[in-house]
C-alpha cells in the first residue's frame, strides 16, 4: 500500500507536513534541525476537534506520556547543539462530573483564548489531587518528565502577558503569565546571547542579557485559529537558538506563526499539525503573501 506524502507545502524554505506529530517526525532526518520552538495543545482544550489530538487524553498523566514520546522522537531529529524552547500553560481542576465549559475559573487556556474544563478525577490518575480549584501545574510536570527523559533544562522563561484579560474570580488573582522552557540535549549548545539583549535599565545605550521575565501582548486570532504565539516570543527564541540558514521546527504548527517569523529571519521552517486546514490556512495567510507586517521586527 501506497502511503500519502505529508507535504501540504514546500517552497525550499517553509516545508508543511500533515499528520500526528510524532508519527511525521519519524520520517524526519536525524539532526537536521537547529531548533524545537512550539507549544503544544494544553491539557484539558477540546476545541480542535481532531481525533488523537495531544491535549484530550484520558488523564493528565497520559498527557505527559503522549508529550514525552514526541519529544523522545524529536531527540534524534534535533542537532546534537540544538534547543527546545516550550511553551505551555496550566490548568485548573474542575467539579468531579460537572460539565465542560461551564465555569472559567476551572478552565485550562490557551493563549488567553478558549476556556473548557477539566474532570477532577481524571488528576488522581496523574498522582494529582483533583479537588475543585486545584492548580494542577502542568508546565512543571511535563518539564521534569522530559528532564527524566533526559533533557537538560536551562531556563524557566516567564511570558508576561502585558495585555492580559481579566477573569471571573475573586479568590486568587487573575493569570497574566505562561512559561517558555529552555532544554538542551548537551550542556555545550547553540546560544545567541547578543541576538536578544535588551536595553539596560541602569545604563541608557547600553544592553544586558535577557532577563527571563519576557513582557510581550497577546495577539488576535487568525482565521479558525484561537491560540496563537505573538510572533516576538518564537522571534526571540529563534535569533537565540539559530543562526541564518539553520532550521526551526514547530510540531504543533496551528496558524504557523513561528514558522513566518523563522521565514522573515532567515531561516527554514518545518512546519507538522494534525489538523489539515490550520495548515491550508497557513499556506494562504503566511506563506502566500509578499510582505507579512504582522510579523516585522
């Protein structure tokens, strides 16, 4: 039996594949990407409709098995130097049998963008206590999973959302932030540090590191698309972690925003997602445009 090519697009610089993210990656060359820059569907967001969807898993703890064995994959497609930069939201714990959608302070989101809840006692599963309310800390969870698995983690970067939206609670304050997390398979990997200085506080003309409190808007959605990077948080992690001409990949492509970043930075993309029309979409409102202001410097 024939298999179908993944290819949706390939223009010798952005290259989309369709299909499970880690059934392609395995058709993928060994090293032949300088970096990882993604983030996958939270735990407990059902909006995407595609069946074996990372994010709708039976436990918490089948989330973070279903996310490991991608990243065991993308271990060997990476470059022995290369970076993973992840970024992911938390979730909530919600009432044991209440229905989805029903109440935002219980809800996991994504980008500021849709709000579904999770069943509580699907968390006892995971070894989380699933009472209502519970802060479930997925971001944390899936790091020290892939520290486990062998990654190296560098940094825990916190994106500010400077235009965060208010919520509907008054018993904890309102989120205003996600975690970007640097990973490395070895302790000597490529790293840009002067590509993404910042200005001194202290000393005006002058730059220092980046710090890890990245302060960057939420953007609006695109198209059938909810969850969309900002184009500067894939622009940083991808001046740092890559040099012109290097390859970015993102598993979880969506709208492929980092991958139209990568492309304005000189860089070639691979692009993967389970869903066929984000990355048709793609092709129409990035990669079929001669100029894309939304994603300038």
């Amino acid at each position: 039996m024939t298999v179908p090519s993944p290819d949706v697009f390939d223009d010798g610089t952005v290259r989309l594949l369709h299909g499970d993210a880690r059934d392609v990656a395995a058709t993928l060359p060994s090293a032949s990407v300088q970096a990882i820059v993604t983030s996958p569907p939270y735990f407990g967001l059902r909006q995407y409709e595609q069946p074996g969807q990372y994010g709708a898993e039976a436990s918490l703890g089948d989330y973070i098995d279903h996310l490991t064995g991608l990243f065991d994959e993308l271990w060997r497609v990476l470059a022995d130097d290369g970076t993973l930069w992840l970024n992911l939201g938390d979730s909530y714990a919600s009432q044991p049998g209440a229905a989805r959608g029903a109440d935002s302070e219980l809800a996991g989101r994504k980008h500021g963008a849709a709000q579904i809840r999770t069943g509580g006692t699907r968390r006892k599963k995971a070894g989380v206590d699933g009472s209502r309310k519970n802060l479930l800390g997925v971001p944390w969870r899936v790091a020290f999973a892939l520290q486990d698995a062998g990654w190296i983690l560098r940094s825990d970067i916190i994106w500010r959302k400077s235009n965060a939206l208010p919520e509907s609670v008054t018993d904890r304050p309102t989120r205003a932030h996600e975690y970007v997390f640097l990973f490395a398979k070895s302790d000597r990997y490529y790293f840009d540090a002067d590509a993404i200085a910042e200005p001194s506080r202290k000393r005006p003309g002058e730059v220092v590191n980046r710090r890890t409190v990245w302060d960057i808007p939420t953007v609006p959605s695109v198209g059938s698309h909810e969850a969309v990077f900002p184009p500067d948080l894939p622009r940083l992690a991808i001046r740092a972690g890559t040099r012109p001409g290097d390859t970015v990949l993102d598993p979880f492509s969506g709208s492929s925003t980092t991958g139209a970043v990568a492309a304005l930075e000189g860089r070639q993309y691979v692009g993967i997602d389970l869903n066929r029309d984000y990355l048709e979409q793609s092709v129409r409102e990035r990669f079929s445009q001669p100029v894309l202001p939304w994603a300038a410097a």
